[in-house]
C-alpha cells in the first residue's frame, strides 16, 4: 500500500473573456480516458489523496509524470519502479502531491529566545528578556543603541529579536487600537496572530500577552525624519501605494514624513535608484540631513538596495531598511517571462525552465498565436490591467508607447530581467558588499497557506507555477518563493527576519479596491491590518532610538 499523499490545491483557473477562451481544468471537465484524472483515481486507489487536475491542464510534463503514475500503480507512489526521491519532486510530479513536502512550520522557522540568549550571555538584555520584563528590556535595547557603535547594535542577535517580538506586539496593540478591542485578552491576542502568522503557536509570541503601551520620547514635535516608499515593479495608474499607510505613520509619529519614489513599472533598478535619489534629494532640501528609512515591497526591494549602492549619500543616513515580499533574490515568474520576450521564434517554450513548460505548451495549444495569450495571461497575472492596457502603457511610456503587451515586455527587457534569480544572484554575488554595515534590515515576508481566502483567481496560474518550482518547499506568495523573500547575504548579521505572514503578494501594500476586482477582490485587502503594520515597525524603531537617531 502506498504512503498517504498530501492534498494538492489546484483549483480552476479564471476563464479571461476577454481573451476569448476558456482554461478552466478541473476533474469535472476532463474526459473519462484523461490521463491526469486516471492518475488523479490510481493515487486515491492507493490510499492518497486524489489531487486536482493541472491549471494548465494536461499537457506536457504533466501529463508525462501521470502516465508513468497509471503505467506503474500503487508501486509507482512507493517509487519501488528504482526512481529517486528527486524525481517525486520533479516539475512534473510535484502538482500530484507526491513529494515529501517541508511542513510550513519548518519552513518558516525563526530564531527563539534560548539561541539568542544562550546561558553564556548575562547582560542586561537577556535578562530582561528571560524575565519577561518588557520595559527593561525596551530600555536595555535604548541604551545599547546610544551607546553605540550602530554595526555592533544591529548586528546583535538579541537585539534584533527584541525588534521582530517587539513589532509583532505592538501590531497586535494597534489592530486592538482599531477594533476598540482589549489587547489584554489573551483570546483576542490569540486570534490576531492565529490568523496573521498561521504557521505559529500564537503562545509563542510572549511578548505580544503583555501588552505595553508605546513609547515615543522626542517624536512629538518637529520632522526629524524621512520614509521613502519604494513601491513594486508594476505601478498603479494614480501613484498613490503606501499612501494609506505614510499618512498613518505620519498621524502615530509625527516627527517623520513619508515620500513615495516614483519608480516606473518594469524598469531596471538602477534607473529607479536614481528616482530613490531625487526624492531623496527632495527630503533633505526639506528636512535637512534627517535619518532616512527605506520602505521597499516586491522589486522596490531591489530597488531600495540598489539605491544604497549608488548612492553614497543615501547610505549615510539610512539608518533602517524595510523590505517586504522581497523580490531581492528574483522570481521564477520572471525566469519564466524573461525566457519568453527573448525567444519569440516559435521555439519559446524551448527556452523557459521546466517547471514553467506546461503553462507554455498549454498556451500553445489554445492559440494560433500563442505568444499574445501567455503574455497577457502573464500580464494580468502580475496587477496590468489587460482591458485597459492601451491607457496604461501610454501611461507609462509617454513618448513611444508599445502597441502590444508583448512589445511593451520586450521595450522592457530589462526591468523583467531585473527581477530574475540570476540577475538577482549577480546583485549579491558582485554589488552586496556595498551595502552598509551598520544599518537595520528587517525582512517582513509572507506566503499563501489558505489560498480558498487569499489566492485571487488572477494569479492561481503563477501560484501553481510557484509551487512546482519550490518543489519539497513549495511556499509563495504568488509573485516570488519563500525562499528568496529574505535578504541575506553580505547583510545576514544585520537583518531581523521576520515571522512569516499569511497573505499574497499584494495584500499587505494595497490599499482596498486599488486594483480591479478582477485582479483582487477588495475583501482580501481589506481585512489586512497594513496601516496597523507599519505604524508598530516605526514605533518600535523609535523605541529603539533609531528612528530619530543617525549612525
């Protein structure tokens, strides 16, 4: 008997009127002798679970791994046919459920107490932090960071674990604040983070059970510090992303003031680094020489970092950088994409990696022009809005504007390429060392564990794409894998990694309905505490005294 396999989520992929066909593939609509439905029924013959069919449907890979499946039986799930585990978590095994799959509270584990304050450490920190008592330890941390030097302050593992606890507790203190809500109820705590950090024992956030109010000595007068705002690789058409949550900031602290780089959709970051120094520019002609805090989401990430690096004077104030659903060490959806726009011969799905094969196979059998219908299909996946796209890239290419989906890609190589693994593996492998040592990073990262409640029908495609290419560590959040979420690197010292959030790529930046209820519904942005998150990082900074602060 074959070991029980896990259930696959494949739900049916959005039928695009608009395109003209229809891609739903779910087990229903398959014929009697489908060989993914026979393959679907030999598992649950087995003692699996049968999963559901393919997004793209049956074809290629897919197709190939379920006939091996049919031909083999029950000893195929045992691999007795000699087949190494590898192969179970090939591109075209994996949507059958049959790899060894990392449970997501492995995946997303973090640092505790006990490996950051190993008996050997005495100091006042860990004292206070194996007390539980939150307001010596708000003070310890305080007076390390005057003391200084800062490379050493953010650089220490204690630290850095009283910022990720401490910003969890006073996300909690603020949903609490908008709710009008106890946040002393131990319920009320604990299902704040139950449904925000799924992957987590809520008890094992101690620090969020004893609420304490924040402290903000010295941010009640005038500005003394800069927020700039790197939004994603695709731009909303009013430039308004983080708008809701600066406004927020700036209410709880009104010492900062929030500015939002003007980034262009799909634009190489270099180019955007020189947009992060005109409203850098900007800050300092109205601020002075303030601290300056980098808030960067999806590409804006990258974009953050490479601001850093091509900036001198930037680096030198920057005292923190934020980076959410970090797209710094690339994503295979833009592996996938960068393969088509550069091979549009006929040939195309020769070129992009395997896990994405099917998809472009599965394009080229429902179109006589194949190369349009996987572009817009990729298009509307990322947030372009495909019934008006004429507007948008006029919008963003005021000068010569692409008359197609697939000529804007190409006239924008470079921006996707930008957002590949191997060009993000060439940031750290060339340009890292650059960065500065003595700034906090924070990493806030999240994935979609629930995807019947945060997986829009726009993006099932990528999401699914995303799974096979994690293979046994499928976890994503539509756009970009776990695994690259986090920065590492030449800065790992520095960085505070982040519990894992539950919610895609999208939800925790957008503010509700700004994209079309197509691409998101404006339930799944609007349940999301982001202003709540953004208000406790920048509190809890300035509890640090690194808000206000500079190096």
């Amino acid at each position: 008997m074959a070991r029980p396999v896990a259930p696959v989520v494949r739900p049916c992929f959005v039928a695009f009127a608009f395109l003209g066909f229809a891609a739903c593939t779910t087990d229903t609509s398959q014929a009697p002798g489908d060989i993914c439905q026979q393959a679907a029924e030999v598992i649950e013959h087995c003692g699996g679970v049968a999963p559901d069919a393919p997004v793209e449907g049956c074809v290629g890979s897919l197709s190939d791994s379920a006939e091996h499946v049919v031909d083999v039986g029950c000893d195929a799930l045992d691999g007795a046919d000699g087949k190494t585990d590898a192969f179970w978590c090939s591109a075209g095994t994996r949507w059958l459920g049959l790899c060894d799959i990392v449970p997501l509270e492995t995946a997303a584990e973090i640092a505790d107490l006990d490996s950051v304050c190993p008996a050997s450490r005495t100091d006042e920190l860990c004292a206070a932090l194996r007390d539980g008592d939150d307001e010596l330890a708000r003070a310890a941390v305080r007076s390390s960071v005057e003391a200084g030097p800062r490379a050493r302050v953010v650089g220490d593992k204690a630290v850095q674990y009283w910022i990720r606890e401490r910003t969890a507790a006073l996300l909690v203190w603020n949903v609490a604040l908008s709710l009008e809500a106890d946040p002393s109820a131990p319920e009320f705590v604990d299902g704040v983070m139950s449904e925000l950090f799924p992957a987590y024992d809520p008890e094992s956030f101690e620090m969020a059970h004893r609420p304490l109010a924040p402290s903000t000595p010295g941010c009640d007068g005038p500005v003394e510090a800069a927020i700039l705002f790197f939004p994603g690789v695709v731009r909303l058409g009013n430039r308004d992303e983080f708008t809701e949550q600066g406004r927020a900031v700036e209410d709880a602290l009104p010492c900062v003031r929030a500015y939002t780089v003007d980034t262009g959709s799909f634009v190489e970051p270099s180019v955007n680094a020189q947009q992060g120094r005109i409203a850098f520019e900007l800050a300092t002609e109205e601020l002075g020489s303030v601290p300056v805090h980098l808030v960067g989401y999806s590409q804006g990430s990258t974009n953050a970092l490479t601001t850093l690096v091509d900036v001198p004077h930037v680096a030198d104030l920057a005292s923190s950088v934020l980076v959410m659903n970090s797209a710094a060490h690339g994503s295979e959806v833009a592996d996938t994409l960068g393969g088509i726009i550069t091979e549009l011969d006929g040939t195309f799905c020769e070129s992009v990696a395997e896990f994405a094969r099917p998809a472009c196979e599965w394009a080229d059998q429902r179109s006589p022009l194949p190369n349009d219908l996987l572009m817009e299909t990729i298009a509307f996946a990322m947030g372009l809005p495909v019934e008006a796209l004429a507007e948008f890239i006029a919008a963003e290419d005021s000068i010569a504007a692409a008359p197609t989906v697939q000529a804007f890609f190409g006239a924008h190589t470079p921006g996707v390429q930008s957002l590949s693994t191997e060009v993000a593996a060439r940031f750290w492998r060339e340009r890292a060392d650059a960065l500065p040592n003595d700034t906090l990073y924070y990493s806030f990262r999240s994935v979609i564990s629930d995807p019947t409640e945060n997986l829009p029908l726009s993006n099932r495609l990528f999401f699914s794409l995303l799974e096979r290419a994690g293979e046994s560590v499928p976890y994503n959040d539509m756009q970009v894998r776990l695994e690259n979420q986090r920065l590492g690197g030449a800065i790992a010292d520095m960085e505070v990694v982040g519990p894992v959030a539950e919610g895609n790529h999208w939800q925790w930046e957008l503010a509700t309905g700004a994209v079309p209820e197509s691409v998101m519904p404006a339930e799944m942005t609007s349940k999301i505490p982001h202003r709540e998150f953004m208000v406790a990082y920048f509190q809890t900074l300035t509890e640090a005294g690194l808000l206000l602060a500079g190096k």
